[in-house]
C-alpha cells in the first residue's frame, strides 16, 4: 500500500569520478510503500546512484532525504541504520556457511556475552513466514539455487529492519519461474508497508511489476513514467533518446560465395553420447544463418567445434575452398574468423586487465597488437581508443579496467574487436544477452552493416524476435540435430518455439 509522503527523495544529486561525471542533477522522488523502478541504458549511472543512497558513494553535490529527513551517509552502516538495504546483482554470500550463518554474519544476536543463535532463527522464521520466502536456515549456501540466493540476501537486508529495499538488476540471473517468485515475493513486501527500489533494462519485467518509473539517460534523470500506460518501446526510446530501429531486414545480401562448409558434423561427450548429431549447412557471403534451440540442444558445443574447441567424432568443415578441420583455432582466427562468445565474462574477456589488453585478445599475433615479435602497446592503444569511439563503449580511456564497465560496454568493447579483424566468417553466440535496449539496437545495426558488406555470419540467439529479424536462414536446432529449415520472411516467434520443444513433431 502506497501514501503520498516519500521514502526517499534525491534532490540535484551529482557523482563525479576521474573523468567521467557518473550522475548529474539526479532528482527522484520514491513514494513509500510502492515498488519504483529506475531504468536506463547499461552505464546510464542506476547504480552509481543506488550505491550513493547506500552509502557506499558520497555526492558531490545535491541532499538525499530519507523519510523526509536530509541524511549524509558516509557509509552502508549509516544508510542501514536509516532502514536501507542493499541487494547487489553479484551476492555477497559465503558459500560454506548455512542460510542463517550468512544472514547475521555482521550482525549476531547476542544473549549478554553468547551468540543468541536460537533468537535468530526465530527472527529468521518470522520474517521468512512474513514475506513468503521460505528460506531453510540450516542448509548451505552453496547447495542453493540462484533464486534461493537472492532470497537469502532479502531476508539479510530484511533482517537488519530495513525498510527501504534497493534492487540492483535482480532478475538478471534468473529464469523465468524464478523471476516469477521474486514478484511474489516483491508483492508481500509491499503489503507489509516496504518500499522497493528496483533497477533494470528488462522493461516488459519493469512494466509487470513496478507502481512508478523514473528514466536516467547518460547519468541524469529524463522522465517519468505510468507503467500502466507507457509501451516497452515508449521507454527504450527514452532511454536512448531516439526511435530505436528493428532488428527486421528483408533486403537480401546472399551470394553463391560459400564461405563456411559444415559436413555431417558430430561431437560426442565421453560418455558417448552425441551432442551434436550429423549437422550438415552452409554460410554463404552476405548471409546471416540463424541457429533456435533452446539452450542446451548443442548449439554451443557446434560453435566450439567450429571455432575448433571441440574434437569432431566425424564431420568435415570448410573454409571458402580450403579444408579446415584440422586447423587449430589460432589458424582459424588469422584465416577470419570472429568470434563473439555467449559468456563474455568466462570466455571473451579478462576483467582485471585494462581494456587495450581486452582489445588485443585473439588478436595478439597480428597488428596492430604486435610489432616483430613484441606487443606494440601505442599501436593497440590507438586502435583501442578507435573501437571506443566507433562502438560507443563509455569509459574514460583504455587503461580502465574491463571490470569497471557496464555489461552492455563490454559487449560493444567484444563487437569493435571481433569485427576490427576484417573477418570473413562471424559467429556471433548470444550477442546482445545483457545488454540494455540501446546496446542491443546497435548491435544489430553492426550485424546488419555487416551482412550487406558481405560478411557470412552465424547467429545464435535465444531472443527470437532477434533471430526472425536478423536472419535469411534459419535452422532450429534440437537433441543436437537440424530439425528444421524455416524461412525467416513467414515464421513468427510462437511457431519457432513449437520447433524448439519439439511440438511439431
């Protein structure tokens, strides 16, 4: 239940770091007892701003006012003594502690000089019971599914009173029953009286469950919006400032040039078991070969074996006219072709090196990235300072730490590198999963620029609007076989999820 006085209320909020002002003259007002979601591009600066509420930041200028008193936190100890709780999208749980371990880890109840761990559990069933959470508290951390988790880090904020709940990106690692929980739960919490700050990019999750949407664009407030009344499509275009393309590309760019050969293609597991099942296509130049399936159907386990990180147990593949399947995945690379994986964190990028090392990734034996037999750092600092503008990628310069990007920025940072290379073949496995509606815009108008120069693209993706739009042949691909060929022009997204599950069979 919502009222007309406000929870929080930022007035002219600025953050500023080395080179880049991360918040400008936020203002936002969050009614009590309502869930408000802040929405923006990946690097718009949601989380700099929640991180400033929290404490964990300090403004540089502008009044934050909780309950309608000015506050001026210099720590997540003080922002939570006021009633504010924090749930980041990475948690911050001890996987070899139980659930009731992690929850007054900080915190323990004390019964005069002992742990009152009996206390806590109590407290732990109330609030458990109250909000619907069903939380075991004696089973490890580490045996918890990532809904259990998320959970777990409520009912820690919920259990140090706070009233005021701060979301970051919550459903990102969720599938959909999970994120169907977790509104659930996010209902109970406002019966009770709590106020729930919820930041996304997924505006159709945004538009379910919010009472009242703010709009940050490039670190500063925009807009508001009735999440009853406002279309998805209405918000990403506030978001980026402009009317957001489709993905939709009818205009045909295929030639007869093959560039990509894959012949009764087969990869087995040691168990035996195939996980791709005698795949046999074709990648001509200028087309884009759209791969459905749901995940798990060996879609990735194909692409590995193409890019020649899986052992083929028959199968030949070709390149243009030369045969490659003997190739090592390096000779595949210098031959061209790119690669952008569907897990950019495990397999495309080192967070923890600076991002003229990340464009050099794959690329190390080529120039601009070396000179004789030495890594040229001018070169590919030059070069990386190209990509950032070219693509877009947002940070103050090439020395930044890949880490201390938004997700979205680090997939452009991925793009710029795999197409600099001039590549022939693209395989492109996920490539705007995570990314805010304006990365993912500008992604698509790469792959399409790209198509109509002639390049040969491979796309997987479990966005089907995406595949259907993007794609002059598309395959769905199930149990590690083809099990069918439809043409993008006629198929919607309902018919191609029957193929995916195997229904019309």
């Amino acid at each position: 239940m919502t009222d007309s006085s406000p929870a929080v209320e930022l007035r002219g909020v600025t953050k500023r770091f080395p080179g880049v002002v991360a918040n400008c003259d936020i203002n936002l007002v969050v009614r009590r007892g309502e869930v408000h979601a802040i929405v923006g591009e990946n690097g718009a600066g949601k989380s700099t701003l929640m991180k400033t509420l929290y404490g964990m930041h300090r403004a540089d200028e502008g009044t934050i006012s909780v309950n309608g008193t000015e506050m001026h936190f210099k720590s997540p100890a003080e922002a939570i003594a006021a009633g504010i709780g924090m749930v980041h999208q990475h948690f911050m749980l001890a996987d070899n502690l139980t659930v009731l371990e992690n929850i007054v880890l900080g915190s323990e109840p004390r019964a005069g000089l002992v742990l009152d761990y009996a206390g806590a559990r109590r407290k732990l069933a109330e609030i458990s019971t109250s909000y619907g959470l069903d939380l075991e508290p004696d089973e490890l951390v580490e045996r918890l599914g990532v809904g259990d988790r998320q959970r777990v880090e409520i009912a820690k904020v919920l259990y140090r009173g706070a009233t005021i709940l701060i979301l970051d990106e919550p459903t990102a690692v969720l599938v959909p029953q999970e994120v169907d929980e977790l509104f659930g739960n996010l209902a109970e919490l406002k019966t009770e009286g709590l106020t729930v700050i919820f930041i996304s990019h997924k505006l159709d999750e945004v538009r379910r469950v919010a009472d009242s949407i703010t709009v940050i664009r490039r670190g500063t407030t925009v807009g508001a919006a009735d999440p009853k009344t406002v279309t998805a499509r209405q918000l990403a275009e506030m978001m980026v400032g402009s009317e957001l393309p489709t993905p939709q590309t009818r205009d045909s760019t295929v030639t007869e040039d093959v560039v990509l050969g894959v012949d009764d293609l087969t990869v087995r597991l040691a168990s035996g078991r195939a996980v791709v099942d005698s795949v046999s296509f074709q990648v001509r130049r200028g087309e884009v070969v759209g791969i459905a399936g749901v995940e798990g159907n060996g879609q990735a386990e194909l692409v590995e074996a193409i890019m020649g990180l899986q052992e083929l147990a028959t199968g030949n593949l070709r390149f243009g006219t030369e045969e490659m399947t003997t190739w090592s995945t390096r000779r595949r690379r210098e031959s061209g072709v790119g690669f952008i994986p569907e897990d950019r964190h495990r397999q495309g990028m080192l967070l923890d090196a600076p991002l003229w090392e990340n464009r050099i990734l794959g690329n190390q034996t080529r120039p601009p990235a070396v000179r004789g037999i030495f890594i040229d750092r001018k070169a590919s600092k030059k070069d990386c300072a190209r990509i950032m503008t070219e693509y877009d990628v947002r940070a103050p310069d090439c020395d930044t730490l890949a880490v201390a990007l938004s997700g979205g920025n680090q997939q452009k940072l991925i793009v710029g590198r795999e197409m600099s290379g001039n590549p022939k073949l693209l395989i492109a496995a996920h490539p705007t999963r995570g990314v805010d509606v304006g990365a993912q815009a500008a992604i698509w108008e790469l792959l399409k620029d790209a198509r109509s120069a002639g390049l040969a693209i491979i796309l997987i993706s479990a966005d089907l609007d995406e595949l259907i739009g993007l794609s002059d042949t598309l395959y769905v691909m199930l149990r590690g076989r083809f099990v069918a060929e439809l043409d993008p022009a006629d198929v919607t997204p309902e018919q191609l999820g029957i193929h995916m599950t195997g229904a019309a069979a």
